[in-house]
C-alpha cells in the first residue's frame, strides 16, 4: 500500500484552524478548506510511485481491480477529503447521470471553455456525495416543508416578504416551492440587496432558529441565498452523524469539520451564496423541488467492527472502524481499491503508522492488515 501526500485546499471558506489541529500542525493563519485524496486531476495526492493517477493509469487493473475497472472505467471512482467549513459554502445542487452527460455534451458542443466562469458542467459525471461529521457540524439539506418555510419568512416580520409567504401557503408543494426560489434569484438586485438587509438585521434580533441565516447573512449581505436558505432545511450534526447528498438535493455547508466523499466530478449548479456564475434556467431545471426531512445518516455495524455509512451510490462506499485497545489485526483486504483515513488515535497498516489526518492507498487484492487504537475511515468502492 501507499502513503499518501495529499494537497490541502486554500477556499476562502476554510477554517484556519480545524484541519491544523487535526493534524497536529501549526496555523498558517490562512484558510485550510480541504484535504484531497485521491486522483482526482486538480490535485492528486501524491505517493512514493508518483501521483495517484499516474500510479492508476499506469496498470489501472492491478490498482483498481478488474470489476472497478469494467463498472466505472480505468479511473478511481471517487474522491476522498477532510472538509472543513469556517463559514457557508455556496448553496448548490448536483445534476444526476443523465443530466451531467447531456448537459457536458451540449456545452462541448457549443464551444463553451471548460475554464470559462459560465460553464456549468465541468465533466459528464454526477455528483453525489456523503459528508461524515468529525465535530458538531452545521449544514442546510433539502427543502423544508412549505408551510414551515412560510412561518418562517412570517415571523421576520417584512412586508416585502409578504408575497412569498402568500405563494408558499396557497400553491402545491412542488409550484410554491418553485415560485418562491424563482422570484428570488430572479429579483430586481436593489429592491433584493435592501429585503436581504432587513431579513438579516431580524434574524439577528430574533435569534433561535434564526440564528444560522443570521451568519450566513452575515458573510454574503445582500445575497438572495440568504433567503433561498431559509427555503432549506437546518440540520446539526453530531460527531459520526452523516447526511447524503443525492442529485438534485439544494444544499450548502455552514460550518464544521467531517470526511466527505464523492463520485469524481466538479459539476455543480449554484443557487447563491456565491460571487460565482448562477445560471437560474438550468438550475430550476435541475432542482428537485420536493420537501422532506434531510435524512440524518448514522453508521449500521456489522459483526466484524465495520460501521457502514449506506447510500444508493455505487461509486463510493465509506465506512470507519472504532479501534479500541488490545483488538488484534484487523484484515481489511478487499478486491476493490481503498484509501484507509486515520482520524484519532494511532493506526498501522500494513507498514505504515498512521496518525490522524495520514492516509494510504490500497490497491484491489492488495493485503491489507490493520491495528492499533484509533478510528480509520475506509473508502472503496461498490461493485
């Protein structure tokens, strides 16, 4: 197996202190948003044969294995991270298969650059993907149901939300759900930029569960996320606590520190929180307006120590062992490719002591022997 160099992610977004403290390192005082590991062309993580994706390319069956490669093609499925969030992401969704190869396909054929800030689909791959809290974790999940939201907008006490609350309370879910995040993202910007002012001066006022738009509002004034993220569900999670983001889900990450993993795409569709390109047309295209409850995740344990975080995703698969003292060797070989992730304690595999924020690359079959005290993130794939 190989140890893994990884290339950690300068967004502005980033704390500046929760992956140093994880690693047991000195702040550099500047933003450290992600860890990335895996081959992913942005930044693969680097190994003592070279990158991980001229280690893959170069034999990509003896690496992946011969059903990963038949699946998913001569790449690693998935991209691995450590993620952590000082303040709000963009809020976004991801296109399903379909979505991503038609919308790839049309824009390549248009002519648009792939580096051009317009662009919305950077590759045709979905996104799905899953984020593990490592620490209290604050995020925004799907749509609540309208009445709520409409509650919600009510009690800021702002006449020119008015309208939205009428729409909210009137229409079917699906239309009013639809109407109210049109009429947002396509405002007059004066008359939205003084309705965000007022609708964050009252969730500062009003506290409680205004309290998270109030931040928001606070890093983006002005920006009609805000009130598209009052449209969201507010989910907390708690250390080992999960949440899968399916296509189509609206969602953004507010704060906090977990593992997440992903199919090996950069498609995403903005709907705000961002000085970044929203293209409305193909984002209400792609949305999936339906209200739910977010769907807390937490791990199902199987007899041998492995807690399975399960999705409907077959790119990736991610689960964690909780090592306690005097366990023995644990036999985690697979025929599938892994990166294992230790988060704390101390972790050997194979050769390697691992402590936390330390990973390895497993290729398929490769024996892979684990022990120690700690707790290890495992990430493979499923075939």
């Amino acid at each position: 197996m190989d140890r893994l160099d990884n290339t950690v992610r300068p967004y502005a977004w980033g704390s500046t202190t929760a992956i140093p403290d994880l690693l047991g390192t000195e702040p550099t005082g500047e933003p450290q948003a992600e860890m990335w590991m895996g081959a992913h062309p942005g930044a693969p993580s680097r190994t003592g044969r070279g990158t991980l994706s001229e280690v893959v390319g170069t034999d990509p069956e003896k690496e992946l294995g011969a059903a990963s490669v038949a699946r998913f093609g001569p790449r690693l499925p998935f991209l691995l991270k450590l993620l952590a969030a000082g303040a709000p992401l963009s809020l976004q969704v991801h296109p399903d298969l379909a979505q991503a190869r038609a919308g790839y396909e049309g824009e390549e054929r248009r002519g648009v650059p792939l580096d051009a800030p317009h662009r919305n689909y950077k590759d045709a791959n979905h996104k799905p993907e899953l984020i593990c809290a490592l620490a209290e974790f604050d995020g925004l999940c799907g749509f609540r149901a309208p009445a709520e939201a409409a509650d919600l907008f009510d009690g800021l006490g702002i006449a020119s939300l008015k309208p939205y609350v009428d729409l909210l309370r009137a229409q079917p879910e699906d239309a009013a759900l639809r109407e109210v995040l049109t009429a947002i993202l396509t405002a007059d910007p004066e008359e939205m930029s003084r309705t965000v002012g007022e609708a964050a001066a009252a969730c500062d006022r009003l506290g409680g569960a205004y309290a998270p738009y109030a931040d928001i509002a606070h890093h983006y004034p002005a920006d009609p996320g805000v009130l598209a993220a009052m449209l969201l569900n507010h989910v907390r999670l708690q250390p080992g606590e999960a949440l899968y983001l399916g296509a189509g889900i609206p969602h953004a990450y507010l704060n906090g520190l977990g593992v997440e993993i992903m199919a090996n795409s950069d498609n995403v569709l903005r709907c705000g929180l961002t000085p970044k390109h929203v293209d409305v047309p193909e984002l209400l295209r792609i949305v999936r307006f339906e209200a739910g409850d977010p769907g807390i995740l937490r791990p199902e344990a199987s007899p041998d120590g492995e807690e399975v975080y399960d999705t409907p995703t077959d790119e990736f698969r991610l689960s964690r062992y909780v090592l306690p003292e005097d366990t023995g060797v644990h036999d985690l070989t697979l025929p599938t490719p892994q990166i294992l992730l230790c988060t704390a304690g101390t972790v050997r595999a194979g050769g390697h002591e691992l402590a936390p924020g330390h990973s390895v690359f497993v290729p398929a079959h490769e024996k892979a022997e684990v022990s120690g005290t700690g707790t290890l993130f495992r990430a493979t794939v499923r075939v």
